[in-house]
C-alpha cells in the first residue's frame, strides 16, 4: 500500500479520537519511511511518545480522580504516586531483566524511530511476599509515572456480573495518560478458558484483557502480578512483553535483606553475625517473611527490654515452616560454631531445655544449601 493511501484512515481515526488506530498507522508510517526520511520518522515517534503526558499533571492530584463504579462509589483502583523507593532485593537474573526492561523504555524514541515498539507489559510470578508489588512500586518511582493498582481479587468479588464493564474502564483510564498499571492478583480473572468451573464472564474478562494487551500503548506500562501463574491462560502469557519469575531470596539475597532492614541500627559484630546465621537458617522465607521478623524482633526488643540479637533469635523459629526438630538441630549448630554462645543462651532462645539443646548438638543435621 502506498503511504498517500492511509492518510484517510489517519485522518478519520484522528477526528474521532482513535489513538489506538493513529498510533498503528504512526508505527506503520516510521517503518516505512525511517531510511528515506529519518529526521520525519524521528518527529513522528517524538510526537508519540510526547502525546498524553500532559493528562498525567492532572491525575496526580489523586485517588479522587480515579475511575470509580457510579453505582456504588466504591473506588475501582487507587491512583499512587510515584515515590522513590529502593528495588527489592533480587537475584542477579531477576535484576539484569529488570534493567533491560528499564533501559529499553529509556531508549524509547531511539526504538520507535526505526518502528520498533518498547516493552510496555510484564508479568511479575512467584510465592506470596517476594516483592511483586513492591517492584510495581520500585518501577513507578523509577519512570516518574503514576501507580494505579487495580486487586482484581476484591473487584471481582465485590462487582460480580460487572467486573467486565469495570475493567474497562480502568483500562480506559491507565491508557488515557503516561501511567503504570498494576493488575495485582491477576489470576482472579486470567483463569484458563478451559476451566469448566469458569462463570462465562470471567471468560469474557479474559477476552477484554486479551484484546487489551494485543494493542496496548506504548505510554503506559501495564503490570500483571500472580502466586498463580499455573491459572493464567497461555494465550495471556504470549500477550506479555516480558514474564518474570521471582523467586524465594537466596541465602546472600537474605542477609541483605536483613542489612537493609536493619540499617537504621547500630551494627555490632554480635549483630552482623546473628544476621548471617539468621540469613543461612531463614531458608524459606520470603522477603516480606524477614521483614517481619525484624519488625516483630524490634518491637520485643524495646517491650522485654532484651537486645535485638536476642529478639531476632527468639522470634526466628515462629516463622520457619518445616520440621522445627531438624531447624532447631541445624540452628543450635551454627550458633555454636559461628557465635560461640553457650548452651543455656540457646536455650532461652528456643525456649528449650538445656538437655534438649544437648540432644540437638549431638545429634547429626541436615544441610542448609539453598
Ligand atoms: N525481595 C525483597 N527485598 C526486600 N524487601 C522485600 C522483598 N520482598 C518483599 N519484601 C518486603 O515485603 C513487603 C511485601 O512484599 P510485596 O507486597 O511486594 O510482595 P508480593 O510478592 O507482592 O506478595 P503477594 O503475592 O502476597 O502480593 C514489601 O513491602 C517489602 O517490604
Ligand atoms: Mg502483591
């Protein structure tokens, strides 16, 4: 087809305010004309990637302005803004396509002046607490763009027979300005559409979010978050730019998390080598789990009056989920061996008897490997 030809179909979808068609005829038109006429290509992906910043002045002033159900004025999403918050401790993986995905959106205008798009979706997957929301966050605060969460959990529970209608319009409003849209707890929708079990609107919603994802604009970034990736229909995995596991921290990926929650302390070597035989036993644990666990840590430390190496070690069992019998075997060692504390401390950390602690040191554990 020659260019002069989609004029008509540009000028139409312009008058009736079709962005989604100006913007694919714009990317058609890039590729075309990016060797012959670089510096008109270069324009056109500046005006793209300029369009709509402007709307976004006008939603920062808040939550009141976000799209909300007319029948029940039940706020639909919450419109954060961006903060700057520090990235989540990840593994080296996790981090490298993290920064891909934020240097590719950097070079935005460098991709579309030769007609590629920029990524513009991902899909967060992994264990409850691992720091899928709080990369949306960490995201937002690194693009300068507005957070707008939408739990599809509750808005499917609460708005049954009209989560479609509702989706949409949140969908409408993420794509009428530079934003970040986070679909938290996308499984609650995204079911396969094998599912026997399905309700036919959940299939339609599937269907609305597929179309959705198919063309969406390259100003906005939309964010999908599950615990559930095995419920996620495959043709909603395709429509992705970028699917990212995340896993449960790693032994190193532990202790600094520990660190950082622990930075406003003063550090002491007894603190820095608890944190390190905490880091090797907290196997398991999720980020937000350690989290806790210093939160929980530093409030008995202030209410017993007890030290926070202490409280760290008290509260450490509570939260580990496997066989207690073989973590306390496994943690009375290391303690021995890289604290050189004393039978009776390990058992007021336990909570055990002297004996018992005896019985642990005798006896053979297992390995603590990640
Ligand atoms: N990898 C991490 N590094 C540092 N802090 C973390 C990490 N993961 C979780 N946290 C802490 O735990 C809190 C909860 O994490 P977040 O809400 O991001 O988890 P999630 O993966 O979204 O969990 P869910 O699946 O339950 O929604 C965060 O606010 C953060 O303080
Ligand atoms: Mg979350």
């Amino acid at each position: 087809m020659s260019l002069e030809k989609l004029l008509p179909s540009l000028i139409r979808a312009s008058l009736d305010e079709d962005y989604r068609t100006v913007r694919s005829i714009a990317m058609r038109l890039i590729r075309r004309i990016k060797d012959t006429h670089p510096s008109i290509a270069n324009e056109i992906a500046e005006a793209l990637s300029q369009h709509g910043v402007g709307a976004s002045a006008k939603r920062s002033v808040g939550i009141s302005d976000s799209p909300v159900d007319t029948e029940t004025l039940f706020s639909l999403a919450t419109v954060d803004e961006p903060l700057e918050v520090a990235r989540p401790i990840f593994s080296d993986k996790v981090n490298e396509l993290i920064d891909t995905f934020i240097q590719e959106r950097r070079e935005s205008k460098k991709l579309m002046s030769v007609g590629l798009n920029p990524p513009s979706s991902l899909l967060l997957y992994g264990l409850p607490g691992v720091g899928k929301t709080e990369l949306a966050k960490y995201l937002s605060g690194v693009f300068g763009l507005n957070l707008i969460v939408l739990d599809l959990s509750s808005t499917i529970s609460s708005y049954l027979g009209k989560t479609g209608q509702n989706l949409k319009k949140v969908l409408d409003y993420a794509k009428s300005g530079p934003s970040i849209l986070l679909l938290d707890e996308f499984d609650a929708v995204a079911k396969r559409r094998d599912d026997m079990s399905d309700l036919g609107e959940l299939k339609r919603i599937v269907n609305v979010l597929l179309k959705e994802l198919e063309d969406w604009p390259n100003h906005t970034i939309i964010i999908a978050a599950t615990n559930h990736p095995d419920l996620l229909d495959s043709a909603i995995w395709r429509r992705f730019d970028r699917a990212i596991e995340i896993g449960l921290p790693d032994k190193d990926e532990r202790i600094k998390i520990l660190m950082n929650e622990l930075i406003s302390v003063k550090m002491s070597k007894d603190l820095t080598s608890i944190i390190h035989v905490i880091g090797e036993m907290a196997k398991g644990l999720s980020g937000a789990d350690i989290c806790k666990l210093v939160e929980r840590a530093k409030r008995k430390s202030v209410l017993s009056e007890i030290s926070l190496e202490d409280a760290l070690l008290r509260e450490l069992p509570d939260f580990i989920k496997g066989d207690t019998v073989e973590f306390n075997k496994q943690f009375c060692k290391l303690a021995k061996e890289k604290l050189d504390v004393s039978i009776r401390t390990l058992a007021t950390w336990l909570g055990k008897s002297p004996s018992t602690i005896q019985y642990y040191l005798k006896e053979k554990g297992g390995n603590l490997d990640d």
